[in-house]
C-alpha cells in the first residue's frame, strides 16, 4: 500500500488514541486535591500568630483554634511568634510546606504596610502566601481624657486651630500614626505625634497628662471609658463600632470619607491546593459567624468578618495603594 494512504488510514486512530492518553491526568490531579481536601486534616495544625499571648489577635486566634479543633477533630496549636511588626513569624510561615498544616493570621499591615516601612523584607506579601480570609476588623478610636474640655471631634479640631502644635496625640503603631496623619490633614489641623510602644503605654501617658488625645485600638481604652478618666470622642471605621455604639464615626462627625480599619487575616503558605484552601474557608467563615464567637471578640473591639479569598487579595492591593504614598511621604521606615 503507497505510503501516503497508509498515513490517511492511520492518522485518524492515532489522532483518537492521544486524546486518550491524556484525558485522565488532568482529573487525577483534581481528584488526588480533592481527596487531600476531604480527608484534611488528617494530622494537628499550627496556627502563627504574630503577637505574644494576651493580646486581641491573640484571642482571635485561640477562639477560632478552639472551634476548628472541634470541627476537624484534629488539634489546632496556636504558636505564638511576636516581633519585628510581624515579620519573624511571617518569614517563618512563608517558609512552612504548602499541604494546609500550617497556618498564619497576619494583621493588615503584614502585607499592606511593611512592603513600603523595609527596603528589604524577608517575605513577598504576594508571592510568598495565600489569602484564605480577613477574619476579624477593627476601628480604632480617637480619645480625649478627662483633663481636656474637649467632648467631641469639633471641640478638639477648634482648640487646634486656635493654637496649632499645642494638642499632643499619642500612638504606638505605624497604623495609628497614619490615623491621626489623616486625621489633622483631612481637617486642617496640626497635632504633636507622641509615640509609644505599645496601646498600655499610650493609656499610662494618657492617664497621667503627657498627652491630651490619642488614637488607638479600643481594648485598652474600654475600662477607661466606663470609669470616665478618658473620652471616646470618635471611632475610624466606615460605621460605628459594635463595641462603642453611642461613639460616632470621624465620617459622622465631619470628616466625610474618612476611614481607617484594621484588620486580622488567614493566610497559607503560596502552592497549598486550593481545594484545602476552599476547605479551610468553609469551616472558618462557619466559625467565625457563631454568635458565642462574635460576643467574646467583640469585648475586645473585633468584629468578625468573612471575605474569599479573591476579596481579601483585592483589599491587600487596594490598601497597599492607598498608604504606601503615605508612608513614603512622611518618611516612615522601621530598618
């Protein structure tokens, strides 16, 4: 038989036999991810957090840690790593093998703000991790003490213009600082930066007199705004915090379109198959959703939240874009 219909004859068969080589690769894949996903956890689960124990993030953790536990019938550790904002237990889950067994709650600033505060960071907040969920947000509050006459935002803002640089505010973090950064140049005002080093020490400063405002997270401030030693003149989310109520936002008491959250995620270490990540999503967003889970974060100024994971990458960029100029405007670096 001539050469040329021999090809003609077997071309077709052969063009039908490839096909079927191939075809099951690609659904053993999917069904060896799936099947990964659907006996996860098989063995215990370390969570990092970057904060020592005691503190809200560190509640956070430990109350979702908990739940999961019982969920997965599976331990979920809590591995308490702080320092360096954040970066030495970043660096470490980064590091971690991508099969769904170590886990990482960062703070917003973990990817929003450290890119932009180091010239050079051990971890790539884009490449290095990926996003599961924003868990939990937070505003943060501005405060007058009792020394002050100042009762609300407008009482604050007319003292300041009458003697510019004579009000100082404290902060303990790069995202407080950006607070009332935005704060005095949204309203016009010029207010002395003090820093602390951390949200007890602005309470001492505030207590004894060497500040008269701060921003600052609102666990600290509670007690001290029952007792009525330091006011609650207005908080920095988009809506009123559930943990301060009958305190406006800085959008409600004039600063129209301010907003300033703050925010605790999960994460996973870049390459974790997605079908652990869609797991792991589920029974979280089922976790943080329950009631006994809201009221016991919310003493400490924590609202639960849930986004997918496409969302939680969207705000990462969003907010990277937004304060990024910020920081390099005022000259912010932490190395």
């Amino acid at each position: 038989m001539p050469m040329f219909h021999l090809l003609r004859r077997v071309a077709p068969r052969a063009a039908l036999f490839v096909p079927m080589l191939m075809l099951p690769v690609l659904p053993a894949a999917a069904q060896a991810q799936a099947q990964a996903a659907t006996s996860f956890p098989a063995r215990p689960v370390r969570l990092i957090v970057p904060f020592p124990a005691g503190g809200p993030a560190d509640v956070l953790g430990r109350a979702i840690a908990q739940r999961l536990s019982e969920k997965w019938r599976q331990p979920v550790v809590v591995d308490n790593k702080g320092g360096a904002n954040t970066l030495i237990a970043a660096q470490e889950a980064a590091r971690a093998a991508p099969d769904g067994y170590t886990l990482f709650m960062p703070l917003d600033s973990t990817y929003t703000l450290n890119p932009a505060l180091y010239s050079r960071l051990p971890y790539d907040p884009i490449k290095d991790f990926a996003s599961i969920s924003i868990v939990a947000r937070q505003s943060l509050v501005l405060t007058a003490t009792d020394r002050t006459p100042f009762r609300t935002v407008a009482d604050l803002v007319a003292a300041a213009r009458a003697q510019p640089g004579s009000i100082n505010y404290g902060s303990s973090t790069t995202s407080t600082q950006l607070a009332g950064e935005m704060f005095t140049r949204q309203s016009g005002i010029k207010l002395v930066q003090v820093p602390y080093r951390g949200a007890s020490e602005v309470v001492k400063g505030m207590l004894s007199g060497d500040v008269e405002v701060a921003f600052d997270g609102i666990a600290a401030n509670v007690p001290h705004i029952q007792s009525g030693k330091i006011r609650a003149l207005a908080t920095t989310g988009p809506v009123r915090s559930a943990a301060l109520p009958d305190v406006p936002t800085l959008a409600e008491a004039g600063l129209k379109g301010y907003e300033l959250l703050m925010w605790n995620a999960l994460s996973a270490p870049a390459g974790t198959p997605r079908a652990i990540i869609d797991k792991i999503h589920k029974d979280v967003m089922e976790v943080v959703q329950r009631k006994e889970v809201r009221d016991q974060l919310m003493v400490f100024g924590l609202e639960t939240a849930g986004t997918t994971p496409e969302e939680m990458d969207e705000t990462i960029r969003r907010e990277t874009a937004k304060y990024a100029p910020l920081i390099k405007e005022l000259g912010l670096k932490l190395n």
